[in-house]
C-alpha cells in the first residue's frame, strides 16, 4: 500500500517513496545501529538515498533488490526526507552521506573503532588518509583500496575481501558512485565481514577534491543546485531528467494515497 509503514526487526520502518523502500530513521539512531553492527563485524549493506537513486531504483530492477535488501536505507536528499514527512514521518530530517561519515568517524575514534576507505582515486585516498585522522585524532583507517575503473578479476575481487577482512575494520566506507557502490555492495553481503555504507562524493568532499554547497543550500535542499553549477556538464543531464521524474513521480503517488 502507497505510504504504508513497514514494521521490521529491530524496530525497523520504512516507507515507500515512489516504490524505493527508505527508512524512517535519524542520524543519531542511524549511527548508533551502524556501531552495534561494527561491533559485531555483521556484514551489513547501507544505503544513501538521494533523488538519484530513488529514480534510478524504479528503473533499474538490479538496483531496487539492492536498496530494498539494504539493512538501512538513509533519506539522503531533502526532497526524499519531505516525501518521508508528507508519507507521516513527521520531523524525518535528512540523512546526508557526508555528515553521517563525518559523524560516524568522529565517535569511531573516540571508541578506538577501526575503518577501511573503498573506491575513488588514489590521490583521493591519500588526502583523506592524511586529513581524516587530522579532524578525528585517534581515528585508525586499517586500510585503504582505489580499485581499477573497469571490472575486477574474480582474483582481484577475492584480493580486495581478504584485504578488507584482515583488516578488522568494523566499517567500509565505498565511494564507487551510484549505481555502481549499491551493486558492489549487495553483491559482498555476506563476504565482507564488516557494515558497507555506500557514500558516493563524500569522499571527494572530505577530501576537498569538490567543494561541498554552502550549508545554508543544504539546509533548503539546494546542494543539488551547487553541484549543478560545479560540474554542470557532467550533472545536467541526470538533474535535469532525474529531477523530472522525481517530481512527477512524487505528485502521482501523493495524489493517489489521497484518492
């Protein structure tokens, strides 16, 4: 049923927007589930939801399993957060990717907790292995991996998970892009023996590769505006079509949960 909260273990809801199942979760409980996962060393799948990845999940029948089987799916855009509140989670606020890996890697090093950096380049990876540890004094980063942008061998790939789970990172932090970081993975659930949140550019904005919308536009969900003027012939196109949809999408089922 369009809107219809799903009541799952523990204490888990979740709410369809526009058929994308997305948690009704704030970024304090979302962090507070990740480090009893870490604990643990679950392999676990989170997911950062955007518009992006809303559409491309009504398109893209491989990417809707992956978010639909993720163990938490973030309402990363402000528009994907007003769904959740017009859907009834009243006061649901974003759950960025950025400031969840800023946050998250702030109280892992106050409790020793040790994470592994997934994707990008390898320039990236080196600004952030000296930066991030600068911003969280204690933060142990067990490893650090810019895998080859073409398909891994299966031997690579077993490579990467032997390295990942020798580490004893308690979180892997993936920056392979939407839709490629969701497949990547749904795909090593159960393989990697850590909780992999998929986090996109904030990678580069941690960085400082890209520069991150001013937090005034984050706050009135303009940051897709920002990188729109930053990278506009790279990002035209799919703000241009993705937002669209969105918005059509959204009226539609709206609409039609008040028929």
């Amino acid at each position: 049923m369009t809107g219809q909260v799903a009541l799952e273990a523990e204490g888990r809801q979740r709410r369809q927007v526009l058929g994308a199942p997305i948690d009704v979760v704030g970024a304090g409980a979302a962090r507070a589930r990740i480090a009893a996962w870490a604990a643990r060393r679950e392999s676990r799948v989170v997911c950062i939801c955007n518009v992006h990845s809303v559409v491309t999940s009504r398109r893209d029948p491989a990417f809707h399993a992956a978010i639909a089987q993720a163990d938490l799916a973030t309402p990363d855009g402000a528009p994907v957060a007003w769904m959740l509140r017009k859907l009834g989670a009243a006061g649901q606020a974003r759950v960025s990717g950025p400031d969840l890996m800023a946050d998250y890697l702030h109280e892992a090093a106050a409790r020793g907790e040790a994470v592994f950096l997934y994707g990008s380049t390898e320039a990236t990876l080196q600004a952030l292995q000296t930066l991030l540890p600068q911003r969280h004094p204690g933060l142990r980063i067990a490893g650090a991996i810019s895998p080859p942008f073409r398909p891994l061998t299966p031997e690579e790939d077993e490579a990467h998970v032997r390295a990942i789970n020798a580490s004893g990172a308690g979180t892997v932090w993936v920056s392979l892009g939407c839709p490629k970081q969701e497949l990547w993975m749904a795909a090593h659930r159960g393989r990697v023996q850590a909780v992999m949140l998929g986090v996109g550019a904030a990678f580069d904005f941690h960085a400082g590769t890209v520069a991150r919308a001013p937090a005034w536009m984050r706050e009135h969900g303009l940051e897709w505006l920002h990188r729109l003027a930053s990278e506009p012939r790279r990002l035209w196109r799919r703000y241009l079509v993705t937002n669209t949809l969105f918005v059509w999408g959204a009226l539609r089922q709206l609409l039609g949960s008040r028929a």
